[in-house]
C-alpha cells in the first residue's frame, strides 16, 4: 500500500469500529451487566486466587469453566467440520449458504471457549507448555488435545479468512487463501476428527470415578458421534434466529435456502442421533450394567438418552418427513439441551458418583460461563453485520463486474 491507500485504509477500519444498530436493547443490556459482573469476579480469581471464586477441590478440580464452556462448548462447533466436508468434499453445493457462518461460529467457540480454560489453570501463564516444550510428556492425551485445538484453531481462521479480505478488499490476499481452502478443510477435517474423541479419551483414566452406565471405553468414539449433530442442531438454531436478527445483512438466496437446507440438516441429525443411540446400545449390552438400571441413575440415564436423544431423533425424522420446520427446530433445541446434559453427566454429575455429595458450581463460576458465551455472540454479531458473512460476495470476487478498486 502507498501513504495515500494506507491512511483510507485506517479510516475504513476505524469507520468498521463505530457500533451499528441499536445500543440499548435488552441483549446488549444484560450482556453487558453480565460482563462487567464477570470482570469484577475474574479481578478475585486472579487476585485471591481460583478458590476464591470456583467450587473446587483436589478431588473435583474441574469446574464449570471446563466442563461446561470447553469440554461442552467444543462439541458445539463440531458443524463446522461437518459442513465444510459435505461442501468442500462431497461437493454439496446447498450448504454452501451457511458455510462462512457455521465456520465463524466454530472459530470464536475455539477462541473463547478455549480461553475459558485459562480462567480454570492455577498457573494460566503455563499453558505454552506444550508449544515451547517445557516439561510435557507427549503420550498425555492433554498435550494431544491442546495441539489439537492449535493446529484447528489456524485451519478455521484460514477458512474463514477470503470473508475477511473480501470486506477490507484485499484481492491479492483472498486469492491467495481461497487457493488454500481445499488443503485446510481436510486437515481440519482430520484435526476435528481426533480432538473431539480426544475430549473424550480424557474421561478414559477416571474409570473408577465415573458411573458405568456412562464409562466405557468407547467414549471417545461417542464423543465424535455427538458432535455431529449437536454442532449441526446449534447451526439449525443459530441459522433460525440470524433469520430474524440479521435479516438486513442477508442475501435472498441465504433466505430463500434456508427452509430446505435447515430441513436437510434435521435429517442428517436423525441419522447420526440413531447411530448413537445404537452404539450407546451395544455398550449398555456389552457392559452388562442392567443391575444400575433399578436405582435412580438408572432412571437418571434414560432421562438422557430416551428424552434428549431418542425423542428429539423421532421429532428430527417426523419433522423431515413432513417438512415441519418448526419441529425441525424444537428437536434441535432438545439435541443441545441433551448434549449439556451428557457431557455435565460424565464430567460433574456422575463424577465421584459413590461418595453421594452433589457438586454445584458457584454463582461465580455461572455468571463468568455466561458472559463467555455473551462475548462470543456479541463478537459474531459484530462481524455479520460487517462482513460478507450472509450476504453475497463482492462484484469482484464472483466477476461480475470490472476490477475498479486498486489492491491495498
């Protein structure tokens, strides 16, 4: 850039920072007390140190922040590997729609739910561990999972990437990225594949603490499988209320696709949902834990598995069949609540089962679990209504129209 494309080029970002739309509404008013609340909380956490502000102990070390906002809140962004395959891969060009968001979606999950950890370390400034290799043991799952995240965290930014030249108009950049997508939705592919059963092939070494009705040695694999269509259910519910939200910044074919692309999206959630079920199955039938089925976590498991999944597959199913939307929509919800639901079961309810103490996290630890989520939504919110992320891409970039802008 010369001196001249240089200061329009600062202008326009500084014009990008100027907020859009309506301050005082009541998202951006709870959200905003729930951040300040949450920046007060973590002065505490880092000044007194995290017992002062978590409901933890030697014996329950994890608490919300990674049990529910990394540990949950990854499996979450798992539509994104999905997507990109069905679209980059198999060529499934009616996705194609909801790929830019679904992919910004799972980078901010990785951003901040990955931060979130941070906030739960005794020693946060450690956690360069395994990247400068000082005193880490590379057959610990933990190093596996944080390079994992790493090396996913970059493949997103990348796909995400050509979205961000095309709103500050750099051509020469976005040819460059967009000539790397295909090469980085298959290494994501394979990285998404190997953390999201890595999250679970963390729970493996805990089995005298977990309940054997949600111990097996399979989780890892279920972990996988749950992702699917809990990454896939968010972007049904988050693609359902973008229609409404940001209705301004999207383009009618995002608008005219989006009943039968979320319709499709039911489908493929039934079908992973039946697998699940069906490996939850053969591991209940293998495991031979029919004697745990008579107490109350016996009734505690079919809340989980036959009201937040067998329930919502049917509801997926019937509402594909009838292309019933609306029911489309209920079950995905249902699909979520049902993954919180499993993942909080392995790693905080049934954990340390036998000792009959109930763990709740403090009022403390919910507020920071919110305002994580609240950052993220608000993040995603700035860039929709910046970048070409539910609109069409620049005339330059589809070529209908002659090059008239200069490179910066």
């Amino acid at each position: 850039m010369n001196r001249a494309q240089n200061t329009g080029f600062i202008k326009f970002i500084a014009g990008e920072l100027k907020p859009k739309g309506k301050l005082l509404t009541p998202f951006n008013v709870i959200s905003g007390i729930t951040i300040l609340a949450a920046a007060v909380i973590l002065f505490f956490r880092f000044t007194d140190g995290l017992g002062s502000v978590v409901h933890a102990s030697q014996d329950r070390p994890w608490g919300l922040w990674i049990n529910f906002n990394v540990i949950t809140g990854v499996a979450f962004a798992g539509g994104a590997f999905v997507v990109t395959f069905m679209v980059y891969i198999l060529g499934l060009e009616k996705y194609r729609s909801i790929v830019k968001s679904t992919v910004l979606y799972a980078l901010l999950a990785y951003i901040f739910y990955a931060g979130a950890l941070l906030l739960d370390l005794g020693r946060p400034w450690k956690v360069i561990n395994p990247i400068i290799g000082n005193s880490f043991g590379i057959s610990s799952v933990l190093f596996l999972v944080a390079w994992h995240f790493i090396l996913y965290m970059g493949s997103l930014f990348i796909e995400f990437f050509p979205t961000v030249t095309e709103w500050a108009t750099l051509k020469r950049q976005r040819r460059f990225f967009a000539s790397m997508t295909l090469a980085v939705v298959i290494f994501g592919i394979a990285l998404s594949t190997l953390h999201q059963s890595g999250l679970g092939a963390l729970f493996l070494m805990a089995m005298p603490k977990i309940h054997p009705l949600w111990y097996s040695e399979f989780i890892p694999i279920l972990f996988f499988i749950s992702s699917i269509f809990a990454g896939l259910s968010l972007v049904i519910v988050l693609e359902s209320a973008g229609q409404r939200v940001f209705k301004n910044e999207m383009s009618p074919v995002h608008r005219n696709s989006h009943r039968k692309t979320m319709l499709s999206l039911g489908r493929i959630c039934a079908i992973a949902m039946f697998v699940y079920l069906f490996l939850n199955l053969l591991v209940f039938l293998h495991g031979k834990d029919y004697n745990q089925m008579g107490g109350f976590w016996g009734k505690w498991y079919l809340v989980e598995v036959v009201g937040f999944v067998f329930v919502p597959c049917l509801i997926f199913l019937f509402g594909f069949r009838s292309q019933n939307l609306t029911m489309v929509r209920i079950a995905a919800v249902m699909s979520i609540l049902g993954i919180i639901l499993n993942r909080l079961n392995i790693s905080t309810i049934t954990y340390q089962w036998y000792d009959g103490a109930v763990h709740f996290p403090t009022w403390m630890e919910i507020v920071v679990s919110l305002a994580v989520i609240f950052i993220q939504l608000l993040v995603f919110r700035w860039i929709v209504r910046r970048m070409p992320v539910y609109k069409e891409p620049p005339a330059w970039v589809t070529g209908t129209e002659p090059e008239k802008i200069k490179q910066h």
